[in-house]
C-alpha cells in the first residue's frame, strides 16, 4: 500500500516538473520579447568573462611574437565596452 502511494508520489512530482517545463517553454514562445531579454540578458553576464579570456589568451600570443594577436586584444576590449554601451542605453 505504501510503495503504491510513494510510486504515485514520485509520478506527480516527475509531471509536475515536466509540465513546469512545457509551460515555461511556451511561455517565451509566446512572449518572444521576454525571451530576446532573457539572451540579452545572459550575454551581457557572460560577455565579461568571454571578453577576458578572449584579451588574456591574445595577450599572451601577442607576447610569444604572433603580432595579428593584438588586434584580438583590442577587439575584444572594444566589444566588450560595446556591449556595456548598448547595456546601459536599454
């Protein structure tokens, strides 16, 4: 009798989450300006760490003699001031 009960426990909270899920994945269907936020969003929190480790490895290159590498450090510092720009315009 209790392991019935404990199975159909664990029935309702796997379909609960995965209705959970679908309802979240069809919301943003739904609400394409709130999923463009969301990625907007995501980017600007990655594009720090991207940035920096983009800027550090061409750093480094540039200083074992490859000279195309700086312009990859300064391309990724200007993106990275870019990204920040339009962040704070919207």
């Amino acid at each position: 009798m209790w392991d019935m009960l404990d199975n159909l426990k664990r029935f309702n909270e796997s379909t609960q989450e995965y209705f959970t899920i679908i309802k979240t994945f069809f919301h943003y269907i739904t609400h394409p300006k709130e999923l463009l936020l969301w990625l907007w969003d995501t980017a600007v929190n990655l594009s720090f760490y991207v940035c920096l480790s983009i800027f550090c490895i061409s750093l480094v290159v540039y200083l074992l003699g490859v000279k195309k590498a700086r312009l990859y450090a300064q391309m990724a510092f200007f993106v990275y001031l870019t990204i920040m720009i339009f962040n704070k315009v919207m």
